[in-house]
C-alpha cells in the first residue's frame, strides 16, 4: 500500500512564525503536491514537484515556498504565517493516473 | 484555466432512494476521478477513470465517463446512511505534472 504521512494532524501556530509542513511517501514517486482546502473554496494546488529539486507553483503559490531536497520528502513552508493562512493542508504523490493522499494538517495561525 | 463543476453542492436524501451527482469539466482530460472525505479526513479514492466510457462500481455507487460530453456522473444506488460524506469529482492536468483541479464538492447526507 502507499503510504503518504504528514508531520502533524494539527498545528497552531502564531502569526509571524515560519512554519515548516512536512510530507513523506513510501512509493518513490516522481510527483508530489501540496494542496489547502477551505471551505466553500475546495481543494486549490499550492505546488508541486515533479522531480527532486524541481517545483512548479500552483494556483495559490503566495505565501508559501516549498523544498524537495529528497524524492521521498516534499515540505511546505510559510515564511511568515498570518491569520489568511489557517486551513487544512493535504500532501499528495501520484503516479501518472492516481493520486495518494496524506491524512492533512488542520493548521491554525493566531 | 481547467474547470471542474458539480452538482448538487448539498444533496439530503432518504435512505433507499437513489440519486445521481453530477461533475462537468471544461477542457479535454481522460483522466476522472471521484473521492470521498469525511468530516476531519482526508481524501479516500472511490474511482478513477481513464477513458471515454469508462464505468465502474463499488457497492451502490457507480461512476461513468463520457469524455466527449465532458461529463461524469456518480449514481447512488438504494443510498444507506454509511454514504453520508462529501464527494468530489477531480480532472488532472499534465501541463501541472498531472495535479488535480477539484470540483468544490457535493455534501450528501444520507437520512433515515
């Protein structure tokens, strides 16, 4: 079975902080991605990473930046949380016709 | 831009009955696919389909493909209240390495 893990399942962070979400799969699959889900809006892509050290952004890239040094671990990082940021943030790995999910991050900025 | 559009956001029906969502997208894609959330979670495969077509069944759910019509449907056989969850059809991308852009998702609950 594939295996998608996040770092945490909830995180409170306080406006100003940089905050680190990591994201771990077992597959050795070539693309990973970053999506946030609010309500009302849906699930939007932040970035994606289609090969160590290669990211693209998504449609919502402000904010945030994202490192993958090693093609298992893809990490999402907000520089400088705010209040905007507070969401659920689900890490993805696909092959080229399925996409595994992690479990989430519910991450709320104070 | 790729847009992907369900129907009904909220859907409430009795058990027993039957009802089908609906998922149009705007460009052309082989690629479907349907997931379940529950409430807190995160998203669990239901189906994935990959050709004009395409049906597939799992229970009292069954998902179909017309990729001409741009079209999927997910048909809710003799609903039970276990299928209660919010469901969401998704397209992907190659252009975005095969990211998935997502319907906003159709809310079921499923009553006695």
């Amino acid at each position: 079975d594939v295996k998608v893990t996040q770092s945490s399942r909830y995180l409170v962070k306080r406006t100003g902080e940089k905050v680190f979400l990591e994201c771990v799969q077992d597959m050795d699959h070539e693309n990973m991605f970053w999506y946030r889900q609010d309500p009302g809006l849906g699930l939007r892509l932040i970035y994606f990473s289609y090969d160590v050290k290669m990211k693209e952004k998504g449609d919502i890239p402000e904010g945030y930046s994202v490192s993958r040094e090693k093609k298992e671990r893809f990490s999402l990082i907000l520089e400088s949380a705010s209040t905007n940021q507070t969401s659920m943030y689900l890490c993805a790995s696909a092959t080229s016709y399925e996409q595994y999910f992690g479990p989430g991050t519910r991450l709320t900025v104070t | 831009e790729l847009k992907v559009e369900q129907n009904p956001l909220f859907l409430s029906m009795q058990e027993g009955k039957n009802y089908t969502i609906y998922c149009n997208y705007s460009t052309t894609s082989d690629r479907l696919y349907w997931y379940r959330q529950d409430p807190g979670k995160s998203l669990e495969s239901l189906f994935v389909l990959l050709s004009n077509g395409a049906v597939k069944q799992e229970g009292r759910l069954m998902a179909s493909l017309d990729t001409k019509a741009r079209l999927s449907t997910l048909h809710i056989t003799a609903a039970v209240h276990d299928l209660s969850a919010t469901y969401f059809c998704a397209v992907d991308s190659w252009v975005s390495g095969y990211a998935l852009n997502f319907g906003k998702g159709t809310s079921l609950l499923v009553t006695p």
